[in-house]
C-alpha cells in the first residue's frame, strides 16, 4: 500500500516534467482562477447590481408608493357606525330612537345589573380604574387571583388563566403550543379570532368541512399515513384540534363527544373555544362539556371571553395547570399587555356568582331561545340558521341575488325597518377579504333573558313584515 | 462579544460626549444631509451647539443625551459564569429530579395522554425550571391597593422554593412603588377621573357586550374619539379595547403582501407580532440607528423585493416614542427626515411616551417641538399615563375611515368598557386644562423634575443607567443573574417595590431593574427610594460606572428644562 503511494507520486513528478509547456501554462492559469474565485467577495444578489450613485438617486427619486391606504368610498356599508346613546342593555337608544336590543350578546341580562355593578364601584373605589402595568410588574392584583380561581372552580378545572380582552384569549392561546411545524385540524367555520391565533402560529393549517367528523378523520388518517413515512419527525409534531362550542358564524354546536373520541384513537390534542357556550349551555351554564356531559379533563384546553354572558371585559382559558401554566410566560396577550383593570374583574366575580347561585337562569334563557327560533320560522324569504337553543341565530337570505353587496343591502333594509320600528337588529359583520371562509350575509339575532314573549312575538312579526315589504 | 459592544467600533468618530465616557455605539446618526441644513436655521439654537456639539444638533431642538454605558469586561466575564454555574447546577438537579432522588414540582401530562407527542420540547422549560423558578418571587407579586406611589403588596411565602406560594393573609403596607407605569400619577380612586368613572359605571354598567359595527359604539367612545384627536392634533383618532392588540390588530389592515415593514431591533412584542400578521416583508434596524435605518430604505428602494425586483408597494417604519426597557427615546426628527426623503410612512408608537413626554404631555412628537401631521401613524396606550386601558391609533382622515371599516377591532372585540373610557376622556381632559385646572401641567412638570433629578442622582452614585435624560423610564444595570433576585428582594426587604428584568426581556447579560417615575412620587419619596437604592447597591456591589459624576450642588434640584424651549 504505502509503496503504491510512493509510486504513484514518482510517477506524477515524472509526468511533470514530461507534460508540454502549454499544458503546464494552462494548469497554472487554472489553478489560480480557482484561487481568485476562492477569494473574491462573496456572490450576493443585491450587491450585484452595478449602479452609480447616481443612477441610485435616480432610482430613489422615481420610486413613488402607494397610498399608505386606499380611499374608502363615502357610503360604505360600515363606515358609519350606529351610534347608541347610554347604556346597550335590554332597553336601548340607536341613533335616538329607544329600541328592544336583540343585537348585544348580553344574554344574561347581566350588563345593567344591579349588583354587578354594584360590585364594581365598590371595586373603583378601592383600586381605581387602570392597573397601569403588565400582570408580572405589580399588575397582579388580588382581585386577578381571586377570579381565576372562581372560574377555574366554576370550571371544575385545576387553573384557569384570565386575558384584558376577549379576541386576544385564543389568538395568544394557540401560538403559546402550537409552533412551527406542528399540525393543526380546525373547523372551517372558526372564528376571526381563532385564524389570528393559528396565522400567528405559522403551524400548517388543515381545515375540515364544518362539523363534518367524516371528513376530519380522512385528514387525521391521511396524516397518520404521512407519519408513518417518517416517523421520526412524526414523534415531534404536535397535533391540534381547535374548535368552537357553540359557533358563533353558523350557530350551532360542535359534536363534541366524536371529537374527543377521534382525539384518543388518533392522539391528538383538543382547544375548544366557547365564547358563545360559556353560560349559556349546560345546566349551569359551564359550556358544551356540560350540554354533551364530557369530561372536562378530555379537553386539554377551554377559552372563552367575558363579553357575552358575563357581560363584562377580557376572556380566560382554563384547563389542567400542566397546559394553563405554560401561557403564564408564553401567552403574548398575558406577557406584554396590561392586566385586566380590576373593577372589570370584580364585574365578572359578581357575575359568576349570580350564574351559581341561580342556575335557573339558563333553563330561562333555553326557552327563551327555542321561542325566538320558532317564532322566526317561515319567515317568507329568509331562513333561521342555528340550533333551537342558540342565543345567537343567523337570519339568512333563502335565495341569494347573487351578489354578496345586493344581499347585504336587501338585509340592512330588514333591519333598518325594524330599527325604525324599536326592535334593535345588526347585521353579520365580517372583514370580507381577511376571513379564510367569508360567511353568508345574515342577520344576527341575539337572545337574552330579558326579552318577554310580547317581546319576542313583535321582533318575529316586525321581521316577517320587513322581510315582506324588502323582499316582495 | 455584547451586543452593545461588537457595533462600538461603527461610531466611534461620531462626536458624542465622550468625555463622558458614554457609548456611542447605538446612537448612529444620519449623515450631514444637505436637506437637514436647510432646517438647521429653524430647529437649532445657538447657545446650546456650545454645550452639545452633537453633528445632529442641527435637527434638535433641545439637548439630546442619551447613554449606554458600556458593560465593564470583569462583569461581563462574571456574569457569563454565573449563567455556566447555573446551567451546570440546572442539569445536576434534572439529573435528580430524573432518578426522583429530588421531589418534582412540576405539573405532569394525564396518565391517559402520556403516549401523545409531548407538549413542550424538554429545553423549552430548562431556563424556567432551573433558572426563573429561583427567583420566580420578583414577578408577579399580588397587590390590593391603587397602584399609586405608594402600594399595599399582598405578602406570599412559598416553601418549596417558589413552586407554590401561599398568601399569609397579611399586607405589607405602603411600598413605594417604583415599578408601575402610572407616569402622570392618574392612578387613582379618588378625585375627579374617579368619580367621573363611578357616575358613568351606574348609569351604563361596565361591559358592552357587542362590537363597535355592531352594537357596540357608545356615544361615549365617538367623544373620547374626538378628544384623542384633538390632544393628538391629528385629524381624526380611533380607540380600541387593548394597547397589544392595537397594534398587533391594525398593522395587518395596514400593510401586506409587497410591501417593507423597518422595524427597530428593540420594538415591542406587539409590533413585532402585528409585523408578522401582516404578512410583508420585515427588515431589523439597529436600535435608534439612523444610518443603519437609512441604508435598509435606500437597498429596499434601490434594489426592490427580493427575486422579483419589483418596487415595493410601499414602506412602513416601526420605532416606538421610549423604548420601555433601555429608557432611550426615538431619535425622532432624524426617522421624520428620513421618511420624508425617501418618501416611506412612518409608525410611532408612543405607548410610553404619551403623556409622559413633552411640555403639553403631547408625546414625543410635542417633546421634538414636531409637527404630529409628519407622523403617519401616531399610536399610543392608554394603560400608561392615563391610568386606564386600552390603546388608540390618530392620524389623517382617510387613515382612520380605512380602520373604521377594516380594523380587526372594530369588526370582532368588543368594544371599550364605558368606565374605561370615562377615565380617558377626565385624564386626557386634565392634562389637557380643559378642566379648568392647571392640575395637568403641574403633573407634567413635576414628572419632569422627577425624572432629571432621579437620574441625575443614580448616575451621581456610580450606577450604569441606561436610556435618555429626560426619559422617566430607568433602567439600572444589574448584569449577574444572582443579582437579579438579591436586588428585588432587598428592595422589597426595604419596603420599595422595583421591577427586575433578565432574559430573555433583554439580552443575556444586560438584566436590569426598572424604575418607573411618576408625577405622584413626591421628593421624599424619591430620596428614600435613592438612598435604598444606593444601600442596596453596596451590598450587591452595583456601582459599576466608571465615569463618576460629581455631585452638583449648584444646580437647583428643580431645574427643568421646558420653559426655555417653549416659543
């Protein structure tokens, strides 16, 4: 071996003096091109271009962007805000005109509430109004405390964790876990706020049709292929399901119990959103965990906010201190905002103890709810859309013109109708280019405990005669 | 090695002060244009080009100073070992706590989901198990008063090294509060913004319970709309439910696909997130470096996207009013000389500044003596100053009807809560002396008198302060990992409550305390928590300046420098 080697280099000395002059000139040229490549500047693409300074200056001066926005046209549908003047709780003045609010989520009834607000003064009183710092900076107040506890009890779960705003509950909730790479099944129908949260999370998105367990499962065993193909990145990946409770695009309710048995036979996590659920179903009001009577612990996470029924401000999440914990330093919402200011908290304290005390208040709002839906049946043109125990129903267009403007128009006629005749309605609004999958144009009608049935049997008949004259 | 120190070498010709010793290193400046000697007439004033020979001197209008001195080799040095001793330790106890020869705190997976791909990476939690949970009782601490100058904490001990507390039921009483961001001192339960928000809390409740295209614009949130733009001097201002949310919110209807996003280094989480969301292009600037800003506006607009060449649609800047963790204020009428060359919009968010800066509390654009129509975006929070919540975007009229209709906001939260909202309209009407009171102003004053005088008095002691003069945000160099812990401890033995900051809020060696400085902090106060301080920074050995400033007796402690620049 070693002799080969010596043999080897004899031979190329040899060849060195046997090979012709061109040969060796043209080696040594080679060779020291290979040198100037190996030490000339690096290739970068923006460097590459060879303009003078001046034609820079050029290039500067010529460049003209676009408008920091693009004009928006006098009459846009929502440019123009209705405009209410004190309080938007059952009785309610829009644009100056005392109206009945089938429109603000306040379900309960709980938003002019004596003794929340009577809580909350008392709140004022004592801490004032801002919290002036983040929770980790003497933003904590005892109040905080107290109110996680209360909702984690109210829960039934270990700890639950509160947020200064509602949107923000989920949106800072999913990118706490899921991260880059990993795997998230969402229903199409989900919320703005829940696509802000897995847009944050630069996970890959699949989407199922809504509610649809069939189609969910083709992507989860389509996916269980995938990993079986690489198993050692498949032991990384995590796996999300994040749904809504109650869905507040489409109104109805999530098949709860096939989801937590397609989350053990595939073995992935569940995130369940339930701001419309949460004290409104369940017999006390503890969301759909309750309506389907599943474990709670089955669910790894729940958020929801304390907008709607609790009539207050913020949201929370709540599940096992394993999972709730890590958002304490990882929820960006938490981390880096303001806590929630603590007469809000106390509002919420208040309204929790209402809803436990007197756990009729639902079965109340679950009739109330099944009269509004019958009532709206065979409306002559328009459809109901949702569960006949949702507090929050879609009235949409049975036939669509076609245009998503004209639509929208002919339902804000309805509504304007009825606002003239004091019945409160809004429309759907939803940011037509941002949503992954735009909902139809509907009509939102929102139930709450206040409402009496001479109430509900005026919006219903103002509504047919509405959609009568609209409609023709 | 530091951050701080790599880029020193970049500036060091830049005149800047160096007698002082201060570092020049972040503070890059636009090169002498002939566009800003145009504007040297009108901005500058003679007598103080003697005192401040900065080369930029010709866009300031008063006296901009600002220090970040630089980290000594021996902490340096120490501090990295302090971080290798604590790692070693952190694997000799996961080690144990492995072979269960040392009781695990920590929360644990189901029994029925342990075979589920694990939720946390094993390293994602080694720095909170090994390192945070140490001196996890520096953060969070309950408290149940106003967070006022003074505050009542509620008093926790935890017997298991911080895994759990427990709440002894008794308060510590009046703790000088030095961490809150309560900078005009409207943190308050009595008084005027109080009662204005008591009134209004019995007549509309406290929630909303609608969004604000919806059901939910109060005719109380189209007033304070109105107030915000007024006291802004922009045309028109919209409001929104959180300050994190406002810009992670709004800078997605802003900008998009095509178009350049130049942020600064040290922008906030909110920023950087809302950047994201937007789905443009995101280029990093040096931290209130104009010459590294300068050459990403000229290579974006020079060389436009990246493979396809095309222009950029357009070109946003993001810099914040102060930055909230080194105290240094955005080196504003450069960023404003800069957008205007070469014709990019400009995002100012003033969530520190507001209020806090400037002789009419008008933000950072009022402290520059600016024009505020020269800010594209102006964006700010209402949690700081005003003692409320929530956070507002002002400008042109087109820019606030585009995010009337196409805000996330306005079209999926909820809107603002009536009380809140009342507090804004009494606070902003105070500063403003629309009260009829010159309470405002005298607040303002009394900040800025804090502000110069705390400084001047911790950098008299021979601590490492970071930031601007006139910034009432004040970070104090604490460098070791130990002494993060040991310093809030003792400040806290000593009835002061401070905030300690470490990684990964700043960078690895540059942990610090924080002092917030608030109008409500009286002189006694002040000269309490200062001499704590400096008995505390004995004990932890914490004067680590070497540029020692001589006590000087004969400027009154009341100086301020306002009045002089008004005209």
């Amino acid at each position: 071996m070693a002799s080969g080697q010596q043999w080897v280099l004899v031979e190329m000395v040899q060849a060195f003096y046997e090979a012709p002059a061109y040969h060796l000139i043209l080696e040594g040229i080679l060779i020291l091109w290979i040198i100037r490549l190996l030490f000339s500047k690096t290739y970068k693409l923006q460097e590459r271009s060879d303009l003078t300074e001046k034609e820079k200056e050029e290039l500067i001066e010529e460049w003209q962007p676009e408008p920091l926005v693009p004009p928006v046209s006098k009459d846009h549908p929502s440019l123009n805000y209705d405009i209410v003047t004190g309080p938007p709780s059952h009785k309610i003045i829009v644009n100056g005109k005392e109206c009945i609010n089938f429109a603000s989520f306040n379900f309960l009834g709980l938003l002019d509430n004596e003794r929340v607000k009577k809580k909350a003064l008392a709140s004022l009183k004592k801490y004032g109004v801002g919290t002036c710092g983040p929770r980790g900076f003497y933003g904590t107040f005892d109040v905080h405390l107290e109110l996680e506890d209360r909702l984690a009890k109210f829960m039934r779960t270990e700890e639950a964790i509160i947020y200064s705003y509602g949107f923000a509950t989920i949106a800072s909730a999913i990118p706490a876990y899921s991260k880059r790479g990993d795997i998230v099944f969402v229903d199409e129908a989900a919320c703005f706020s829940i696509q802000k949260g897995l847009q944050a999370s630069r996970s890959f998105i699949k989407y199922f049709k809504h509610n649809d367990m069939d189609d969910l499962e083709r992507l989860l065993k389509e996916q269980e292929l995938e990993d079986q193909k690489n198993p050692r990145k498949a032991r990384v990946t995590r796996r999300f399901i994040v749904v809504e409770g109650l869905y507040i695009n489409t109104g109805d309710v999530c098949p709860l119990p096939d989801l937590v048995n397609l989350k053990y036979k595939y073995k992935v996590r569940i995130f369940l959103e339930e701001s419309m659920s949460f004290g409104v179903l369940g017999e006390h009001g503890r969301g759909v965990t309750e309506h389907f009577g599943v474990n709670i612990d089955d669910i790894d996470l729940i958020s929801a906010n304390m907008e709607n029924a609790v009539a207050s401000v913020g949201g929370f999440c709540c599940g096992r201190s394993f999972v709730i914990d890590h958002q304490r330093l990882s929820g960006q919402g938490y981390c880096f905002s303001a806590s929630l200011p603590p007469m809000l908290a106390a509002a919420a304290i208040e309204a929790l103890n209402i809803m436990e005390e007197d756990p009729e208040i639902f079965t109340i709002l679950r009739e109330k709810c099944r009269h509004v839906h019958k009532a709206l049946q065979g409306i002559p043109g328009l459809k109901v859309v949702g569960e006949a125990f949702t507090p929050a129903l879609h009235l949409q267009l049975e036939k669509s013109s076609g245009s998503r403007d004209t639509d929208g128009k002919t339902l804000r006629s309805i509504v304007q109708y009825c606002l003239e005749r004091q019945i409160a309605l809004t429309l759907a609004r939803y940011l037509e280019k941002e949503e992954r999958f735009l909902p139809p144009p509907t009509i939102r009608v929102v139930v709450t405990v206040e409402q009496t049935e001479e109430e509900i049997e005026k919006a219903a008949g103002l509504i047919r005669e509405a959609a009568l004259t609209v409609l023709k | 090695m530091t951050e701080s120190s790599a880029n020193k070498p970049a500036n060091g010709n830049v005149c800047h002060r160096a007698t002082n010793g201060v570092k020049p290193g972040r503070n890059g400046f636009v090169k002498n244009h002939y566009l800003y000697q145009q504007q040297q007439q009108k901005y500058c004033y003679p007598e103080e080009k003697v005192h401040h020979v900065a080369c930029n001197g010709g866009l300031y209008s008063r006296p901009f100073n600002e220090s970040f001195e630089e980290t000594p080799m021996l902490v340096a040095v120490l501090t990295y070992m302090g971080y290798g001793i604590l790692t070693i330790f952190g694997y000799l106890r996961d080690f144990l706590r492995e072979w269960k020869i040392e009781k695990c705190h920590i929360a644990r997976e189901r029994e029925e989901q342990k075979d589920f791909v694990p939720l946390y990476q094993d390293f994602e939690n080694f720095y909170t198990r090994n390192l945070y949970m140490r001196i996890r009782d520096s953060w969070n601490r309950p408290i149940c008063s106003v967070p006022g100058a003074k505050v009542d904490l509620v008093e926790r001990v935890s017997h298991d090294y911080n895994w759990t507390f427990d709440y002894t039921g008794r308060v510590v009483k009046d703790v000088i509060n030095m961490g809150s961001y309560n900078y005009l001192g409207f943190a308050e339960n009595t008084g005027l913004c109080a009662e204005a928000a008591a009134a209004v809390t019995s007549k509309y409740g406290v929630g909303v319970s609608s969004t604000r295209q919806e059901m939910g614009n109060l005719d109380r949130h189209e007033e304070m709309e109105k107030l915000v733009a007024k006291f802004l001097g922009v045309e028109s201002a919209m409001a929104f439910g959180m300050g994190f949310a406002t810009n992670s919110m709004n800078i997605p209807a802003l900008t998009g696909k095509g178009c350049l996003i130049l942020s600064d280094e040290l922008n906030h989480a909110s920023l950087v997130l809302g950047a994201r969301l937007s789905g443009s292009t995101i280029r990093v600037f040096k931290h209130n470096n104009m010459q590294s800003l300068e050459k990403l506006l000229r290579d974006a607009i020079v060389h436009g996207q990246p493979r396809t060449h095309r222009p950029w649609k357009k070109i946003l800047i993001l810099v914040e009013g102060i930055y909230s963790m080194e105290g240094s204020i955005v080196r504003l009428p450069e960023v404003i000389a800069l957008k205007k060359k070469y014709k990019a919009y400009l995002y100012l968010d003033e969530a520190h500044s507001i209020g806090a800066l400037g002789p009419n509390g008008r933000g950072v654009v009022d402290y520059f003596g600016l024009d505020s129509r020269d800010v594209d975006i102006m964006m700010g929070t209402f949690t700081k100053s005003f003692g409320a919540a929530g956070g507002y975007i002002g400008g042109r009229k087109e820019l606030i009807d585009y995010l009337r209709t196409h805000s996330h906001s306005a079209v999926y939260a909820t809107s603002m809560s009536p009380p809140v909202v009342e507090q804004i309209i009494t606070s902003m009407k105070c500063i403003m002396g629309e009260d009829g009171t010159s309470v405002g102003r005298e607040r303002i004053q009394q900040l800025a008198e804090n502000t110069t005088y705390f400084r001047r008095k911790l950098q008299e002691m021979g601590f490492i302060i970071y930031g601007n003069d006139d910034s009432p945000v004040v970070p104090m160099m604490l460098y070791m990992p130990a002494k993060i812990g040991a310093f809030g401890r003792e400040m806290l033995k000593r009835n002061i409550g401070v905030v300690v900051v470490g990684f990964p809020a700043t960078p690895i060696i540059e942990s610090r305390a924080r002092f917030c400085i608030s109008a409500a902090h009286t002189k006694e106060m002040l000269d309490m928590a200062l001499s704590v301080i400096s008995e505390v920074g004995d004990l932890l050995q914490l004067k680590y300046s070497r540029h020692r400033i001589l006590p000087s007796l004969d400027r009154p402690f009341d100086e301020t420098t306002y009045e002089e620049n008004e005209d």
